[in-house]
C-alpha cells in the first residue's frame, strides 16, 4: 500500500535484481508518508494551476504524479494524486514536507471553493507489494499500474511493478482492522521505492531540483500541454531549448547514502557532480541511491564518489525506463 508509477511492467539489471532474492510479498505502515486532502467544487481546478500534473486529463480511476514548484521551477515536493470523487482529491506525499506544503498551497487558495486539509491522521498510507496481495485485497487489487480502486474509506493505487514485483499505495482509516498479509521489511520497501526510480521529494531536497532533474517527466509527472502553473515556464524552457545538463541514475555503494548527499566524480574532484535524491539500504553492505547527476561525466573515465572526491565508490545501476539522449 504506498507509491506510484505510470509506467508499465518494469524490470531491473541483474545487480539490481539479485539484491532481492526472492520476491516480497505482504504490506508496511508508510510513517514517512502523509495525505493532503482537496475537497470542494473548485478543488480539480485550484490545484490544476498550481501542480505539474495534468489533472483535467487524468481520467476517472486513475493517478498520477505531480509536482509543487517555487518560481525557480524547482521542486518543493512531489505527490501521488487522484480523485475519490468529483469533489474529492488526494495528495499523498513526504510527511516532513506536508506542513509547509500545506500551508503554502492554502495562501492561495484565496476564493477558489476548496477546503485543503491534513488527513495523514484519518487516514494510514501502506505499502503493499507480492501476488498474495490480490486475495488480501480482491476487487481492491484489480487494474493496471496507473490505476485506483476506491471501496468505501479505502483507496488502492497499483504503482508500477519493480523487477516483476507488483506494488499498491493503500490509504486506510486509521484504526482500520489489521490486514491479513505478512508484514513487509520497510527496508525492502523503500529499496522498490529507490529502485523504480520515482523521485519522491523530501525535505534535504526540496527546491534542488527541475523536475526533469530527476526525470520527473519521464514518469509522468508533468505535462507540457495543460495551463500554467508556478515555475512553469522555467520547467518549459528546461525541456525545449535544450538547456537541461542533469538527470537521474541509480547509484549503488557499500556505504550508506543519505538524501541531500553530495556526490562527485573523480575526473573533476574540486566540485560535485551530483546531489542523493533518494536512497535506501537492505543491509549493512547493500545501498543503492537514485542521484541527480551531470550527465557529461556518465561518458567520463574514472568513478562517481559518495560525499567527496575520496569518498566511497559508487557503482552506476540501470534505470527501468529509457532517459533520451535528446535536448542536450
């Protein structure tokens, strides 16, 4: 019960897939997860003109990524996002940028009928991952990645699989009965998270990144044809005029990442090269980062180096989707 993805069946290079032995299976509490709510008859509308996400395209049962940016078009967070019913909308992101978000999102809301709110204590997020998943849910189960089940109080996004292994967001009532699934290492979690690569802003990266940095875009997570939005034509020009140098790869190291971490490359020592947007780590020896990096120094001899130029080795991983070579 817990992230998201518009892309289809994803899978992993080998490195990747070996770290997970065998597949998960069962369900995780997401305390680093939060949910903002949108209620009203102008709620679709308002937050149409202030995320990246197209919401008057995103047809009924399903949902999308999205991102708040500054006036820089960097990202001040990213969401999930889908709707319950006209009037109802959904924000699912890192809980230690809800507060802010939140309060900066209703300075302007202003005369728009739409009442923001925080339901991160209605409602618990859960990461859910397995086939034995489906049985737990039934109809709640059903759908492509992409799509979303709504059962009463209970919403269920299938996120996009890793490495075969299928993926759901569930938002629950807090206090809700106990599921009958096995629980789920939240290290084993957030490493799916990691390695899907979908960024998910915190808060050591929030406003570092255009959203193309962390191939927001590639992940559905804007649209270049709806209206706009703040940042807007910072996050245009990045994808038209070819002035975008930064995208994101995984990075894997025998040394725990941390969001927020610089990273360097050892042709080029006196400066970084990049910044951890988000990591995880199974165990001691296995860590893996999702890194906005340069991308000149992908072609370059040498290694990328975790936290200084003689910092821990960092081995490049593959991404699950193809990043264009385009635009440079």
């Amino acid at each position: 019960m817990m992230i998201i993805g518009r892309m289809t069946d994803l899978t992993l290079d080998a490195s990747l897939s070996a770290s997970l032995a065998t597949s998960p299976q069962g369900a995780v509490r997401l305390p680093d997860w939060g949910l903002i709510r949108a209620r009203g008859a102008d709620a679709r509308a308002f937050l149409q003109g202030q995320l990246t996400g197209d919401l008057v395209a995103l047809n009924p049962g399903r949902h999308c990524l999205a991102g708040y940016c500054s006036a820089k078009g960097r990202l001040m967070a990213s969401f999930v996002v889908w709707s319950s019913g006209p009037q109802d909308w959904w924000l699912a992101c890192s809980a230690d940028l809800l507060p802010a978000t939140l309060k900066r999102l209703s300075m302007f809301v202003l005369r728009a009928k739409c009442q923001l709110s925080d339901a991160t204590p209605e409602f618990g997020l859960w990461g859910l991952a397995g086939d034995s998943v489906r049985a737990a849910l039934g109809d709640l189960a059903v759908g492509e990645p992409g799509s979303v089940r709504v059962d009463g109080e209970q919403h269920a996004l299938r996120l996009v699989d890793v490495d075969g292994t299928p993926r759901w967001l569930l938002a629950r009532p807090t206090g809700a009965p106990d599921m009958m699934l096995p629980p789920l290492d939240p290290a084993v979690w957030r490493w799916m998270e990691v390695a899907s690569g979908v960024a998910r802003i915190v808060a050591a990266t929030a406003d570092q990144f255009v959203p193309q940095m962390v191939n927001f875009e590639l992940v559905g997570g804007v649209s270049f044809q709806k209206g706009c939005y703040p940042g807007q034509e910072v996050v245009a020009r990045s994808q038209y005029r070819g002035t975008l140098k930064r995208r994101a790869t995984l990075l894997a190291s025998a040394e725990p990442l941390i969001e927020g971490q610089e990273v360097f490359h050892e042709s080029d020592p006196g400066q970084p090269a990049g910044l951890v947007a988000l990591a995880a780590s199974l165990d001691a020896s296995r860590h893996l980062g999702l890194v906005e990096i340069k991308r000149a120094l992908l072609e370059m001899p040498g290694s990328f180096r975790l936290g200084a130029a003689d910092g821990p080795k960092l081995a490049p991983r593959a991404l699950p989707y193809t990043v264009p070579v385009d635009n440079e």
